[in-house]
C-alpha cells in the first residue's frame, strides 16, 4: 500500500539541496548555464536526466512529476500545459498513419475532437464502442488497431468500463491502453493496478484542487514516458510552466483532505436527491441505484463529487430556470476545485451532444461547501420550479 502521507509530503524533495526550505522553491527559469563544453555536451547528449532548458526538464516540475507516478504507482511521468495537451500527446505517441483507435463513446468532447477532426487528417481512425459490454473492444479490434482510450467513468452519463477485462483483451492483441483517471483521482482509482498502460490526468481537476491552474499528466512506465519526452514532449512544447507546477505541488498536499471532505457530502447530496419527486435518475457510479454499482464498487474506493441527475421533465425551459434559481452552485465547466457546480447538457452545442445527452440532464459539481448549504440551495431551486410541474 503507498504511503500518501511521504509521497505528498517528502517525496521528490531534496531540501538539502535548497537551503532546507520547507516548500520547494518554484525554478522560475527557461535556461541553465554550464561551467564548460564537456558539461553542455553530456548535457544534450542525455536531455531525458539533465537540466538545459524549461522545455524539457526543470527542478521543480520534476518534483512534482515525481509524486504522480507514485501516486499513480507507475515508473515515471509527465505534467503539461493542459489536460489536452497530454491526451493529444499520448495518442499521438502511440500512432501512426493508418493506424486504428477503439474509444469508448461519449468522452470527453476535446478528446473526441481529436480523434474525429485531428487525427482523421493523418489517415488514423476512430471506432467508437459502448464500453459497458468489454466484448465490444474485442468486436472493434481491426489488423491495425493500436490503441485502446477508456474513460471510467466518463464525465457526463458516467458510464464505466471494466478496466481489468479490457485491459486483458488489449494485452492479448498487442494494443496499448490510455485511460482518462481525472474522473476519480489517483486516490479512488488506479488503473496501473487494473492492467492500464498509460494514465491520464486534467490534473486542472483534483490534482490541483483550487481552480487556478490548467495542467495535464501522463503517467506510465519509463519506457513509455522516456520516448514521448524525447518526441511528443520536446517536439511538441506542451509543457507546464514551474510556476504552475509549483501550484499543483500545494495542491497535492490537501487532496486527501479534499476528496473525503467532497466523498462524504456527495453522499449526503445524492442521499436528498434520490429521494427528490422532482428528479427522475441520479448518475453517480457509486450509487446503489446506478446500473453498474457494483463494477464501481470493484474498482473506485469512494465517492468523487461529480455526478448528473435528470429532472422528472422534458421541458428546458423549466430546467433552465432551475439551473438558474441555484445560488451556492454557480454554473460553470470543470470540477475538482473548492466551489461547488452545475452544468447542464443543454449548453453543448448539436456538434458535441451525444447519446444519453437530454435537456433535463444536469451535472453537478460538489466542492467543500456544507452538505446543509448546497441541499438547501437545491430546495430553493427546486420551490422555484414546483409550480411549473
């Protein structure tokens, strides 16, 4: 079992190296000098260990990416400028022209963009599978199929994926699985564990927990890792800036405190909604009302603070008005910060609407607000609407 305390709290940090300050300092420098040539050459020759230039390695990203392998429980990783940037990163590191993608349908809508408007353009196409059934990544397997993206759950219907079982078709093919963990953290979920070859993170979620960075992670083995750094990290410069890897260093340090303050009333919240006349379907993998509760049991450890719900209507305009009537939930994308959101479906434009998309679903964000507070916003909300009934 890891040891969250030291990885959160010590690993990585070599005070001695920095006056034995507490915080490690933020590296804020794009270049290193060198004493003499030899040391510039031995330099270039090794990019992957030495300290050049920001694009690549930088001290203080390096701690940091230190402390998400190990609470990824892999062999090494990346953080980036944006959850894109590594998801863009990591499936192009994996293929080729002509090459296959089996993806579970509904992900992530900047995900999905990639794989219907980018990739297309180099001859790399996409399969799109209901992921609850794994025979459905075996039915989509074709000769050139290279990669397998999960997303458990995904972010809108949170629909999952039976990581280890797909992750064992993928190994019996040959084929490399990306899984988007940003969802349940590293805290509730490890896929490394289940079989998955490379970890993704919006670490703009829970890993930085304050909604004032915008960052991405790869995790994976070394060998993985140290051939996107020499390719798709170096070549393609979406790297993250030390200042605000710097922040995500503080951030880590509270998310076990975050996530069992947000597990504990997410319960409660749910608890008041199931019970609501005016909610026809909770989604939160670990209710016991969701269809696949026991496959979220088997793999999530507890609750995370993001779940949908669809009102007992089929009117927006009643819906809109809800969404509006909210006060402590403020609409707004994202998650994982300290304020608590909500976000209805009807915002994606026809583009980015997929199945199991409706204008009575609405997503909910919770943050570190008082359970009493955000269930008595939703009472609010809901009086506001009861007449429309």
């Amino acid at each position: 079992m890891k040891d969250l305390s030291f990885i959160i709290n010590h690993l990585g940090e070599d005070r001695g190296e920095y006056l034995n300050a507490v915080t490690p300092p933020i590296f804020q420098t794009s270049n290193f000098a060198f004493r003499n040539v030899r040391e510039l050459k031995n330099a270039i020759a090794d990019e992957k260990n030495s300290y050049i230039y920001s694009r690549g390695n930088n001290p203080t990203v390096d701690i940091l990416c230190k402390k998400l392998a190990a609470l990824e429980d892999t062999e090494e990783a990346l953080a980036f400028a944006s959850g894109m940037a590594a998801i863009s990163s990591a499936l192009i590191s994996f293929l080729a022209s002509g090459d296959h993608i089996v993806s579970v349908r509904n992900n992530y809508s900047w995900a999905n963009m990639i794989m219907t408007r980018f990739l297309p353009r180099f001859g790399v196409k996409t399969t799109f599978v209901d992921g609850r059934d794994p025979s459905n990544f075996t039915r989509a397997i074709l000769k050139n199929t290279k990669v397998f993206y999960l997303e458990s759950p995904n972010s809108m219907t949170f629909e999952l994926q039976d990581i280890e079982a797909v992750t064992a078709i993928a190994r019996e093919s040959g084929i490399i699985t990306l899984i988007d963990n940003s969802y349940s953290s590293p805290l509730t979920q490890s896929p490394a564990g289940l079989g998955a070859d490379i970890i993704l993170h919006s670490a703009s979620k829970y890993l930085g927990g304050h909604s004032d960075i915008v960052a991405g992670v790869v995790c994976g083995s070394k060998a993985n890792i140290t051939r996107m750094f020499n390719n798709e990290y170096l070549g393609l410069g979406g790297i993250i800036s030390p200042f605000n890897a710097w922040l995500m260093l503080r951030g880590l340090r509270t998310l076990p405190a975050r996530i069992d303050r947000i597990s504990s009333t997410t319960e409660k919240v749910i608890r008041y909604l199931e019970s609501n006349p005016f909610i026809e379907e909770v989604l939160h993998p670990l209710s016991k009302n969701h269809p696949q509760h026991e496959l979220a049991v088997k793999q999530m450890l507890k609750p995370t603070g993001l779940f949908s719900v669809r009102l007992r209507t089929d009117n927006t305009e009643i819906a809109e008005l809800f969404v509006n009537s909210l006060r402590q939930f403020i609409i707004g994308v994202s998650w994982g910060g300290h304020e608590s959101l909500v976000f209805p479906a009807m915002s994606f434009d026809q583009e980015r609407t997929k199945e199991g998309y409706s204008g009575n679903l609405i997503r909910f964000y919770v943050g570190l607000d008082e359970p009493e507070s955000l269930i008595n916003d939703l009472e609010q909300a809901f009086e506001k609407i009861r007449l429309k009934f």
